[in-house]
C-alpha cells in the first residue's frame, strides 16, 4: 500500500512539474503579469474567486496597463484604463475579439451557437444572427409594437393581483422573455403556460449553477469531473431540457407549410440550411 500511495505522489508531482513547464513556455507568448501555477494558474495572486477591480489596478501599477492573468491554464489579457482599452479595441480589433471558453462552457455548448463559442464560428453565427434580427425590426420601430403589446400583458398581470403584495421579478422575466420569443419563435406563450414557466425556471438554475464552487472544480479537473456526480451534472441536465424546448419548436416549424417569406429567426435560419 505504501509503495502505491508513493507511485501516485510520484504521477502527480510529474504532472504538476510538466504542467507549470508548459505554462512557462505559454507565459512567454503574452503580455507580462502574475506568474501562473498548474490547476490555479494566478488566481492566487488575485485573492482567488473574490478578485476586484481593486485587485486588477494593483496588479497594472507593478505589470503595466497591458497584462496577462491565467484563469487556470486560460490567459486573459487585462486592459486597463481609457488609452489602453481604446488601443486594443480600436487599433487591434481583431486580436481582442476572441472570448476564453472554459472547459464546463465548452462541455455546455460543445463549440456552437454565438454565446458558447469562439473564433471564426462565433463570427460567422454572429454576423448572419445580426442580418436577421435587423430585418425583424431589431432597433426599429416594428419592435415597439410587440413590446408594448407585451406591456399591456404585464400590466394585466399587475392588475390581477388586486393590489396584494406580490414579487414582480417574475412577471417581468416572464415579459421580457415573451418578446424574445415572439422574434425567434414568432409567438408569445400565455401567461398560464406552466411549459414555458418551467422552462424559464430551468434557464435561471442553469445561470445559477454555473456560478457554484463545483463549476469552478469541473474547471480544474475536467476529465475527473465527467465522470463524478455532484451537482455539476444537474446544469447539463437543465440545458438539455432547453435544446429539447427550442427543438421542439423547431420541429413545429418544420412541418407547418413554409410560409412565403420568413416570420421568425427559426424560419430565416431554415430557409439558410436548406440553401
């Protein structure tokens, strides 16, 4: 047994040692900053999960406004200040415009769609996502229609509740999302839809737990953490319940007749698959 409990204290020194010799080499592609350690990388220099901006503008006063700091093995450039922000947006804005994807968001959107990607994918689901939201009135008059239709059902919703004390955060979830929804599904859902309820309940847990300490494991260890239970797991079940939603939507759009021009972001992103 002390042989085997030695062998493992061995494995995983070699790895910490290779690891923290490849962050060396990385280190050196990048702008100045923290030094990174395997599993942390500078989070601890930065008080960890509860680092501040107070943290970031102590950290420019001895690296500069320009500087790296590791989120485990994941470089994030810092800018700091107006000159230097408006250098790296303005004069490179390409070497800014990829996001750091973690391994858990990577899990979750497995590279797709335009909030869980990066690089050419991003840009692309982002640029074609931007054409057809302005045709559908995005930033336009037509859009005020549907709001204020949806604010006349907020409104009926306050006024159901008789003056009772009530918590509005639902109702206006509920509101702002429905206008979501009439642009990508091209309808609202009733007020009394305990589908959609359910739904918008999924989608604030998922948001929820993905700010939880086993996130930030899953992070450090993810080929561990795939195959452990904890309730990392109940945030994979949460978006597979919303694909199944959306795909369920996606379906009924499918076999509706096609409609002469597209009516919703669903119908335009058909009609591009099928060109």
């Amino acid at each position: 047994m002390a042989a085997i409990s030695t062998g493992v204290i061995l494995l995983l020194l070699l790895y910490v040692i290779v690891q923290l010799v490849k962050l060396q080499r990385k280190k050196k592609q990048f702008p100045p900053g923290p030094t990174p350690l395997p599993i942390v990388g500078s989070l601890w220099q930065l008080k960890f999960i509860t680092m501040r901006r107070d943290t970031l503008l102590e950290e420019a006063k001895v690296f500069g406004d320009i500087y790296t700091v590791w989120l485990r093995s994941a470089p994030v450039i810092v800018l700091n200040g107006y000159q230097a922000v408006k250098d790296g947006l303005a004069a490179h804005p390409e070497d800014f415009a990829g996001r750091p994807i973690t391994p858990f968001f990577r899990s979750v959107g497995e590279k797709r769609g335009i909030m869980l990607a990066t690089g050419e994918t991003w840009k692309t689901q982002r640029r074609f996502s931007l054409m057809i939201l302005k045709t559908l009135g995005l930033g336009r008059r037509s859009m005020e229609y549907q709001i204020q239709e949806e604010a006349c059902h907020l409104v009926e919703s306050f006024m159901n509740m008789k003056g009772k004390p009530m918590n509005p955060s639902f109702f206006l979830t509920l509101a702002v999302s429905n206008v979501i929804c009439a642009v990508v599904f091209g309808h609202r859902f009733s007020n009394d839809n305990k589908e959609f309820h359910q739904l918008l309940e999924t989608v604030e847990n998922f948001f929820k737990s993905a700010g939880s300490a086993w996130i930030y494991v899953y992070d450090m260890m993810p080929w561990l953490m795939k195959h452990v239970p904890g309730p990392h797991n109940d945030v994979f079940s949460d978006c597979d319940a919303v694909r199944a939603f959306i795909r369920s939507e996606i379906h009924k759009h499918q076999e509706r007749s096609s409609p002469s021009e597209p009516e919703d972001f669903i119908d335009y992103y058909l009609a591009q698959i099928e060109k």
